[in-house]
C-alpha cells in the first residue's frame, strides 16, 4: 500500500484502493440489473420497444461497467454478453417479440448456471410476473 497512488481530495489524500473499496459491491449493482433486466420483459411485451432497448443498453452497460470493477467475473460477463445480451438486443431491434421470448428464457437459464459457477446457487433468478417499477407505462409509444 505504500506505492498506491494517492488522489488528493478535501479530505486528505485517497488511495485507489480506499477509492476501489467504496464501489458498489457486485450484489448491488446485481440487484440493479435485476431490475432493469425484469422492465425489459414487461417493455418489450407491452409493446413499448423504445423503453425495452433502454433497459437492455442499461443492463448491458452495468453488466460492462461491473467487468471492470470485479474482473474475477470479467470471463462470464463477456460471455453472457455476447451470447446472450447481444442476440436479445438484436430480437428488440428487430421487433421479434417470438425471437426475443425464446432468447430471454435461455438468458435466465444461463443466469443461473452462472450463479453456480460462481460460487452462489442459492441466488435463482426468475423473470418478476408484474413490472419491478409498477407507476412506469410500458406501452407503446
């Protein structure tokens, strides 16, 4: 720690790795993609593709930004990415509601998978029935 570079703030001086510890932990921020990830579903079937392309370049951007922040995950999340976040994002381009059911369900199917390779499977995640932010209209624009 005596070579950490230190950044100089009005409290005094912080190290990276005093700076590194007050990120939000992979569970927070998971439980923000979990939620992003459910509106997503409920956007795109109510219609609402603008909104669902949304959630789907939130979730992605979170799941990218906790990458970099946790890299132990770095391997699963470019996977998960690419062969699961990516196809959805082209379903939602192309308004493929048929495409996109089939491409979420394997999503959370891998979801879990992860979560047991990475140590927690106790942690099932499952698409909520109703929208996780009931006051947002999901309909079509």
């Amino acid at each position: 720690m005596g070579n950490d570079p230190k950044v100089k703030t009005k409290h005094g001086d912080v190290s990276l790795e005093e700076i590194a510890g007050l990120l939000p932990g992979a569970g927070d921020i998971m439980v923000v993609v979990s939620r992003n990830y459910g509106n997503l579903w409920h956007a795109a079937h109510g219609g609402n593709w603008d909104l669902a392309s949304f959630y789907f370049r939130r979730t992605r951007t979170l799941l990218r930004n906790l990458s970099i922040t946790r890299p132990k995950y770095e391997a699963q999340l470019a996977e998960f990415e690419r062969d699961h976040l990516e196809p959805i994002g082209a379903a939602l381009l192309a308004r493929d509601l048929a495409g996109f059911d089939g491409l979420y369900e394997a999503s959370v199917t891998r979801v879990n998978e992860l979560h047991v390779v990475t140590g927690y499977p106790y942690i099932r995640w499952s698409r909520p029935e109703d929208p996780p932010d009931p006051g947002l209209d999901l309909g079509p624009g």
